[in-house]
C-alpha cells in the first residue's frame, strides 16, 4: 500500500512543472530548458512508480501532440506524422512520457494509463 507521504513525493514535482499557460512562451523561447526540465520529471516519476510497484499510474496527454494541420477530427494514427505546434518541446516531451508508460506496460508489465485532456469544441462552437 502506498503511504500518503510518499504519493505527495510523486506529485509534488508534477504540481510544480513548467507547464503553466503563462510560461507556454517558454517553451518557445527556451526549448532545451523546458523539454529537458519535462523529460526529466516524467523519467524520474514514472520509474519511480515502477521502482516502488504502484500498481496504476495514469499519464496525462494534451492535444498538442498531435500535428498542427491535422485531419479533423484526429485519428490517433496521426501521432508523429507531420509538424507540431510551436510549442513543440512540450508536445514531444508528452510524447516521450506517453512511449515510457507504454515502455513500461509491455516490458515490465505495470498498470501505467494514458488519458488525454483534449478539448472537445466544433468549428461552430463558442465555449460559452
């Protein structure tokens, strides 16, 4: 059973991550910064969970992963198959989280999940 204490040692860096909308910017300005500051915190929480036998892990995905033009709506095999948004070093970090999980599924066996956050608006649709 995992102790509260240790959950909180696993969230805390997530919580804290450069993934705000007000430094989106950053990923523009300072891509290596920002990909190597996300690579590392999805490497390190994601063996960590592995090292400490949590039996499911849930990975959140954006939209961003997929490419900028693509076909709408979006198929998952569209993923990798042209150019990102410009905020691009936060796309292929979620992507790289996304093939560690599943690294880690098909290797080791572990229950790590993906889900992805996507916003589900029309081209007709005012989010009001």
């Amino acid at each position: 059973m995992l102790k509260t204490g240790w959950l909180w040692l696993i969230l805390k860096p997530l919580l804290f991550a450069r993934l705000k909308s007000v430094e989106s910017l950053l990923t523009i300005l300072s891509p290596a910064d920002f990909l190597y500051d996300n690579l590392s915190i999805e490497k390190n929480v994601i063996n960590a969970a592995y090292l400490q036998k949590v039996s499911k892990l849930l990975f959140l995905g954006s939209s961003c992963i997929y490419p900028k033009h693509a076909k709408q709506p979006i198929n998952e095999d569209a993923l990798l198959s042209s150019e990102l948004e410009p905020t691009e070093s936060y796309a292929i970090a979620k992507i790289a989280g996304i093939k560690l999980c599943q690294a880690y599924r098909k290797q080791h066996g572990c229950g790590f999940y993906l889900s992805y956050a996507i916003l589900t608006a029309g081209p007709h649709d005012t989010l009001s």
